[in-house]
C-alpha cells in the first residue's frame, strides 16, 4: 500500500485541512464532510465542506493550474480586486490502493454571498437582471483597470453579494485569467465579447429552464453590460481639455469620479506652451471611495453602496443633532454608538445572521421609509426596526451560505423546485 | 480555409528588452495543424495571442489566408479558440448548446440546425443531439465544446494548452479526438503546448521556440531524428536524449574505451570557437546492453528502472570515464539506456553499454548548431 504524501501549500494552512479524506476522489466524498455540491454542470468536480466554523470550497484540477490560478487569486487579493479568497493548493494525493488523484485548489466561501441562479429563481424585483449587470460591468472595470484579463467572464464565474439597493460582485474562478502590466484596447474588447456571449448564453439557460420571465430580452441584457461598461470606463480613463480659466472642472471630475465610487489615486494634468488649456486624464483610480470613508470614520467594514447609504444616514444624523460644527469623526462616533448598534442589536440573535449588519441596516432604512409613509409621520428608528423584523426578516431566507444543493440532492431534475434557498437553511438553521 | 504566416512578428512586452518573441517567421499550410511547443516562457502562447489579436505586434505582420490581420479586431479575424468556454448549459439541449453563438449572432435558424447537424455528424453526437448534456460522459462533453467552434465555421482553429485542466485518463482521450477531428474537418489549426509528447503526436508538424526564438519547425519524425541544434535534441523525446561535451583529437572522440572517427564533413565544420570540443548526443535506444569488457562499452550504475510494459529504462550513473565530464540526459547527470523489458537488471547493478554505429548526433560545442 502507498501512503500519501500531501503538499500542502497555503498562506496560513489550517490543521484541520489535514483531517479531510483527501485519500478519497472528490466526487465520493461522504455526505458527513459535505456542506453541499454545486449547482449545474461543471468542468471540474466542486464540493462545499464545513470546516473550523466556515464553508470552503475544493476545486479537483491539474497540479499546475491550480498552483497558476492559486497564485492568481492572491495577486487579485493584493490589488484589492474583490475575489474569493485562496485557502491553498494540496497536491501528491493518493488513494489507499495508490493510484494517484488529481490536485484541488481550496479556496474560502464567501458568507452572504449569491450564485446568480439562486436570484434568478428567487421572486426578486424585475430589475434584478440590469441590477447584476451593473455590479459585473464595475468588476470587470476594476479588473481591467488592475491589469486582469479574465478570459472566462460570466455570471457562473462570479459570485453576487447584496449591497444596499444594488449587488456587488466578486470574481470567483480564475482558472483562464492572466494578469498584464496594462491591457490593451484589443484584449478588453475581447473579454467583453466574451463576457457579452456568455451571460447571453446563460440567461438563454434560464429561459430554457423556465426560470426567467418571458418578457426578458436574453440579448439585449448581453448588449446592456457591453454599454455599462463602457459607460464606466469611459467616464474613469477619457482625457478631458479646457480653457485655463475653467479650473474648477478638475476638482468637478473627481467630484464625478468620487460618485461613481471611485478615487483618484493620479490625475495627470498637462498644459500647453502658453498655458491657455489644460488637459486631464486620471491615471491611477481606486474603487471603493465611500466604504474607505466610512472605514475611516467608524471602524466598520462594509461594501461601496452598503458604505453610501450609511454615509447619507450619518449626514441626516449630523444636520438632526445640529452638529454641522463639530469634527465629523465625533459625529461619526456618536451615530455608531446612538444609531446603528442599537439598531442591530435590537434584531433578535437568531435572525440577525440571516443577513450582512450592513444589509440589514440598509433594509431598515428602507422599511423605515415606508412604514413612515404608510402612516404618514416619522415612524422612529426603534418601532421600524421592530415591525421590520416581524414584517419582513422572518419570512426571508437565511442568506449566510447558500451553496447549491444538499448532499443526495439531485443536481439537476430538483434544481426547478428548490428555489433560493439551497442548502443553507437546512446546514445552518 | 487558409494558410497563416508570421512574418517576421515580433512582440515586445513594455519595459523588458529582450522580445517576448523574436522575428518569428513561420508558415501554416491550409488545413495543416500545427503545434508551438517549449518550455514555459518560451513565447508560444505569445505567438498564438499574436495571431488571436489579443497581443499587440510590434513588429512584422500576420497574415490569414492572403489577409494581413495585424491590427484587425479579434472578433472579425475568423479565427476560434477552442475550448475557451467549456461549461455547458444544463437546461439547453445539446444542439443549442453547441449553436446558441449563432443564435446572437442572428443566424437564422433553419441554417443553425443544418449546421449543428453537420458538427454532431463529425462528433458522433446525433443521436444526443436533443437531450440534455447530463446524459453525456465526460468524453462526449468535450466534443460539444468543440461542437460549439466547428459550427461557426471559422478559418482558423486556435487551441491554448486545452487540456491543462482535464484529469489524466481524459487528456489522452481528448488528446486523440482533437487530433482526427482536425484531420477529419480539414481546419487549419495552432496548437499550443509544453508538452513535448502531446506535440510528437498531434502535430503535422511541430515548431519548437525557446526564448522567444523559433529553433526548428518540421513533421514529429524529422524534430526526432534531426534536431538542428542542441536544445531541440534535448526538448524533443521522453525520456530525453543523452547529450556531453567531447575533447576531438585527430579527427576522433574518445567516447569511454572506444574512439569513434568523425566524419570528415563533420570534423570539418568545428571551428577555433570550438576549442577542440564537440557536443555529441545519442537517445536511449541507441544504446546497447554488452558484455562487460566489449571494446568501446562504459560502464553504468542503475539508479532507477522504469518500466513501461512495452519498453523498459535504465537511469543510471556513469561508472568509467567517457571523456565528457557533463554527459547526461535532461536537466540530470544520469545517462538513460532503453533495455529489453523482460531482462531488467537491478538497482545498484552495473551494466555495460555502447552506442550504436551511426546513431549520435554531432553539434557545434560553441553554436550548439547541428554538424552532421
């Protein structure tokens, strides 16, 4: 009998990956170790196990594609391009009878994050489709502002979390992916062409499965994200010119920028010989301007839009307490202390994890709005998150780990019927 | 269909100086399938980025067909990679899984069908074709994947390493289908890999780049039994051929106990450069197992056997002096001896070999160019 001899590389392994039968192929994994499989066909075997109090994914692929794509992720974690987070890469695998398995990359699941089939099967606001869109168009921005060409660009390889009224996204797969020094307009035009076929093809995937709504136009979705896109790179890279007397338009495009959510980290200015226009390009942007603000003001760790709202919450807090004098990180203080962690805290434990505190205080905000209208007066912070929690958070899914699908589940004949919820409910409940 | 020609194409990466890939001048024949082969870096996939448009050229042309694509968009360049996008669409069948890029592009749909029909046809899929793809094997899904850049029907078939990422008993399979798949479609095709056996079988012909140089292009048989220069003698062939430095004296090299003569042709190509050296290799199987004390034998201590059913090899140690200090195969100082599978000896044996009459490679000790 040969007996295995593991490499195991990671940045910081966690013994408790030793307990794992990696002796054993991926695909027979007993349901005991198993959080969930995945969803749909994929190229690679994937599994979802429970491991020190979180979910890991394991991918079974080639040795030196996992070490390339492990390698990968951590330079996309370095460039602050949101992506999943790379646990490690074990490779000399063998089973008991020594015949010899193939490598896995583990990486770590994101809590409270989507797979878009999970949103597209949930009765979700129509505009869900444009809303995902969006959040692609700004990750494939960002990586292509950090170098990264994807190769692979579609929703099944990406991962939704929800932030505030909109979604972010993060890439998840980064198996085709290569990181340049720049891209080149020819290698972006590209990806996006890429990208534009494969969401097409997936959401023709949900019509087929009856799981999108007759009315949605699968190609004029793919169109939408070419257009977003450009939209977007456009206003972060164009070069601008103007009359020498016109300066208070370089401070207007970083106001421009800033509300896009992005900072500008270089602006390069150039004037003509007699300095009569001015001409300015950003060369270095920065995404994530209000969730660095908000990190800077109050500790809390939150996403851009998520990051937005709690920002303009603050603001009302300020201009209520007539404090517009006072040093904004005093305020910012008080508001953590008066406003959003009794707020929190008033969400019973167990139905507080079902979503992000971010998340939730978001949706409070929401419901607050509306119950005030409702009753047509200033409904207070402490009744709105009440009926918010009796109206609304008990009925909703518990979103920290939807995976796909329970162990025994079929992957494909259950996957009309099961909804949003996956395996989540029933591993984490 | 159409030819493809690199025409002096040379890629040069922002602040590095040497290229990425140096006046590549190379010449595709219409239906050819050709492979670029090498170690990593060696700027093959370079190449085929050139050639797909998602590298910039810095210098020289491309040409597709009698086209010059240089800076032609890559989507309008009628070329496919394949195997770029292999997941399939679980609740598609497998025919609009193959021809769903048609559909957005507008193709109508009684030409879709007639084309998806075509392509399963080739692929053996016809009777799949309106079922979903979780009632195909592994093997069958591959072939839709392949189905989806056939029936496009594109000039051009681009494959980047395409089998990186299957497991082994896959590889091999895909390996075979590729290769009479292209042979059976007729579609110029550009095969990338760093594996020196996936190329001796696939390729028409290879062309073999290190740094970012074209070291040799020809059919798998000539790259085996002619490599032009030292490093296409030592990349091609597993196991690798064994290569050393030689002292020529009169016109001879003493190899262990024996002088070999060199051919005048031969020893008339060495140069002052040379020093009195040469670079001789001889593969495995040109060795023989002799008697112990056989004129011309040395000696060999066996580290290693390896065998493979079919063929048997010895890794070993050089035990008596060869007169090449640095004699080895591959990036180690063992010399590799093929041996009959059924009369292997042991580890730590000793064993006599000589080279075969006729069967070592000459090559310039300075240039590392072919002398013979």
């Amino acid at each position: 009998m040969t007996t295995q001899n593991l490499q195991i590389t990671a940045a910081a392994p966690d013994p408790a990956l030793l307990d794992l039968p990696w002796e054993v192929p991926l695909e027979d994994w007993p349901a005991e170790v198993l959080a969930a499989l995945p969803r749909g066909i994929s190229r690679h075997v994937v599994r979802f196990v429970r491991m020190s109090g979180r979910v890991i994914a394991i991918k079974e692929i080639g040795e030196s594609v996992a070490y390339r794509e492990y390698e990968l992720l951590r330079q996309l974690r370095r460039l602050d391009v949101p992506s999943v987070v790379p646990v490690g890469v074990i490779t000399g695998r063998r089973s008991p009878d020594g015949e010899h398995l193939e490598a896995v990359l583990v990486t770590e699941h994101l809590q409270f994050s989507l797979p878009y089939r999970a949103l597209f099967s949930q009765a979700l606001r129509p505009d869900t489709a444009t809303r995902l869109i969006d959040a692609l168009a700004v990750l494939l921005v960002r990586l292509h502002l950090a170098g990264f060409y994807w190769g692979d660009v579609s929703l099944s390889n990406t991962l939704f979390r929800r932030d505030a009224d909109r979604f972010s996204a993060y890439l998840v797969d980064a198996e085709t992916g290569d990181l340049h020094r720049a891209l080149s307009p020819k290698q972006r035009a590209y990806d996006l062409d890429l990208a534009r076929t494969n969401i097409i093809g997936e959401l023709m995937d949900l019509a087929a499965g009856e799981l999108l709504d007759e009315e949605t136009d699968e190609i004029s979705i793919g169109d939408a994200l070419v257009s977003r896109y450009s939209e977007l790179w456009n206003a972060l890279t164009f070069a601008e010119a103007f009359q020498a007397d016109e300066r208070w338009r370089v401070a207007a495009r970083i106001d421009q920028l800033n509300n896009l959510g992005f900072d500008v980290g270089e602006l390069e200015i150039t004037t003509d010989i007699d300095g009569t226009s001015v001409r300015i390009q950003p060369k270095v942007v920065d995404a994530g301007h209000h969730s660095r603000r908000l990190l800077r003001l109050t500790g809390l760790d939150v996403q851009e839009n998520q990051a937005r709202r709690m920002l303009n919450d603050l603001d009302s807090f300020r201009a209520a307490s007539d404090r517009q004098g006072d040093e904004e990180e005093f305020v910012a203080h008080d508001w953590l202390r008066l406003v959003f962690e009794p707020t929190i805290s008033a969400v019973p434990r167990d139905l507080r994890r079902k979503l992000e505190p971010a998340q939730l205080f978001h949706e409070i905000l929401d419901h607050r709005w509306f119950v005030s209208e409702q009753a047509r007066r200033d409904v207070p912070m402490v009744e709105a998150t009440h009926s918010y929690v009796e109206n609304v958070l008990r009925h909703r899914p518990d979103e920290k780990a939807i995976l796909g699908l329970a162990p025994g589940e079929s992957p494909i004949e259950g996957e009309d019927e099961l909804g949003g919820q996956g395996a989540g409910d029933e591993l984490f409940g | 269909m159409a030819t493809v020609t690199f025409d002096h194409s040379t890629r040069v990466y922002p602040g590095t100086e040497r290229p990425a890939v140096d006046q590549l001048n190379l010449h595709i024949e219409d239906g050819e399938f050709l492979v670029l082969v090498g170690p990593s870096g060696c700027g093959k996939s370079t190449s085929l980025r050139m050639l797909a448009g998602l590298e910039d050229v810095n210098g020289g042309h491309i040409f597709i067909g009698e086209r010059d694509v240089t800076d032609v968009q890559p989507k309008d360049r009628d070329i496919a990679m394949v195997f770029q996008n292999y997941a399939l669409y679980p609740h598609m069948s497998v025919a609009d899984n193959m021809g769903f890029a048609l559909k957005i592009a507008g193709t109508p749909k009684a030409e879709i069908r007639q084309r998806v029909e075509e392509a399963a046809k080739i692929l053996d899929l016809t009777e799949y074709l309106d079922r979903k793809p979780k009632a195909l094997s592994g093997g069958q899904r591959q072939r839709v994947a392949m189905g989806r850049a056939i029936v496009r029907q594109p000039q051009v078939f681009l494959m980047d390493e395409p089998l990186s990422n299957l497991d082994a008993k896959l590889r091999v399979q895909t390996r075979t289908q590729i290769a009479s798949l292209q042979r059976r479609l007729g579609v110029t095709t550009v095969y990338v890999t760093h594996d020196q056996t996936e190329a001796l079988t696939m390729g028409d012909r290879i062309a073999v780049l290190n740094a970012g140089i074209l070291q040799q292009v020809g059919t798998p048989r000539e790259m085996y039994d002619k490599p032009s220069n030292v490093f296409v003698a030592g990349f091609i062939g597993s196991p690798a051929m064994n290569i050393g430095h030689f002292t020529v004296t009169d016109g001879k090299v003493s190899v262990g106990a024996a002088d070999i003569p060199l051919e005048r042709s031969i020893a008339d190509k060495i140069t002052e450069a040379d020093a009195g050296k040469i670079t001789l290799g001889f593969r495995p199987e040109a060795l023989d197992v002799v008697g112990s004390g056989t004129a011309g034998a040395f000696d060999v201590e066996v580290n290693l056997v390896e065998e493979l059913g079919s063929d048997a090899f010895v890794y070993g140690s050089l035990k008596s002096k060869v007169g090449a200090g640095d004699l080895g195969a591959g990036d180690s100082n063992q010399v590799i001896v093929r041996i009959d599978p059924r009369n292997v000896p042991a580890k730590g044996e000793t064993i006599s070999v000589a080279i075969q009459a006729g069967q070592t490679h000459a090559f310039s000790a300075s240039t590392g160019e072919r002398l013979s």
